[in-house]
C-alpha cells in the first residue's frame, strides 16, 4: 500500500498538487527520462480523469436547437409562437425578441418567412403536441417555448407548467433546461 502512495504523491508532485509552495519547499521540475515515462502516461491520465469528471460534474451538456430536419423546425418554430401568444397577445417587443431567437430555426424550416407565416396562423397547441412523439423532440419543444416567453408574466409561467405536464418531462429534465434558459419557475399551487 505504501508503494501505492509513493506512486501517487509523485504523480500529485508531477502535477503540481503536492507541494507546499507557501514554505518555499518546491521542488524544481526534474528533466523527465526513460525511467519517468510511466508517471507522466499516469500523471497526464489522472489530469485528464478529473477535468473529465468535473466537467460531468458541473451538469448535462446544453439542448442546442441545431441540425434539426425541417419538420423538427417548423414545429419548434410554431410551439415558440404560441407560447409567446399564451398571453393572447404579441406586442411589437415580444415579436423582435421571438425573430431573434428562432432566427437559426427559420434557416432549417427551408421557408423563407416562415416565422411570419407561423404568427400569422398560430396553430393551436393540442394540433402542435400531436407530433411530439419522443422525449428528445418534447425537450426541444419546451426549449424553444422558453427562448419564446416573458419568464416573468404569470400567464406565462402557468402555460409553462402545462406544457411541462402535458410533454410529460421529467424533474431532471426541467431543472436542466430552466437553468439552462435562465427560467426559475414559480410554484404552481
């Protein structure tokens, strides 16, 4: 066990963890050799193991609204509208911010102008949910319903709650993506 501990206190120093650098005993870098190559595969191994793990750490990777297929667009795209309408109205505000933020989608929907067409005729929401079959497109479907929102209004808040429930996303799921959109949800009673 002690060679064990030998082994990774000389890795700690390699990496520059085992040091006491505020009593002036730091060790000088020594010239790796031959005989060193074995500590430097472990040392950058472990390095890399824990960058790893942190990054694991600091939470799921974020759900990007790219590389979808046209259909995925246009729907994403119609679900963003008739959040932003949940309060029965679009104000000239509320429009530019929903233009900026499906802006890339509009791209993929292979229509020009079809944010304007989905403003025009908003689908009503039991027609959207129809064709959100997986739990990835319900992701999705939500995330581009929060890039569309007042995160603050209480209509919004409450059709939010709905979509959630109606989406059927789980806990894990929603803390994620509140957090990733900078949403704090009130609770509904």
């Amino acid at each position: 066990m002690s060679a064990l501990n030998d082994v990774l206190a000389a890795v700690a120093r390699r990496l520059g963890l085992g040091a006491d650098r505020s009593s002036g005993d730091v060790e000088p870098a020594a010239e790796p050799g031959l005989g060193d190559a074995p500590l430097d595969v472990l040392a950058s191994k472990l390095a890399y193991s824990h960058l790893r793990n942190r990054q694991q750490l600091l939470g799921p990777p974020p759900t990007t609204l790219g590389h979808l297929d046209q259909n995925q667009a246009e729907l994403l795209i119609r679900a963003a509208v008739a959040a932003a309408m949940a309060d029965g109205h679009l104000d000239d505000n509320e429009e530019r911010m929903l233009r900026s933020a499906l802006s890339t989608l509009e791209s993929q929907a292979g229509e020009p102008g079809f944010i304007t067409a989905a403003i025009k005729r908003p689908l009503p929401l039991e027609v959207l949910l129809r064709d959100v079959r997986d739990p990835h497109l319900a992701s999705l479907v939500y995330a581009a319903s929060l890039l569309a929102i007042d995160k603050h209004g209480d209509i919004n808040r409450a059709y939010m709650h709905y979509l959630a429930t109606r989406l059927r996303l789980p806990p894990a799921v929603l803390e994620r993506l509140h957090s990733q959109y900078g949403y704090a949800p009130a609770s509904v009673p």
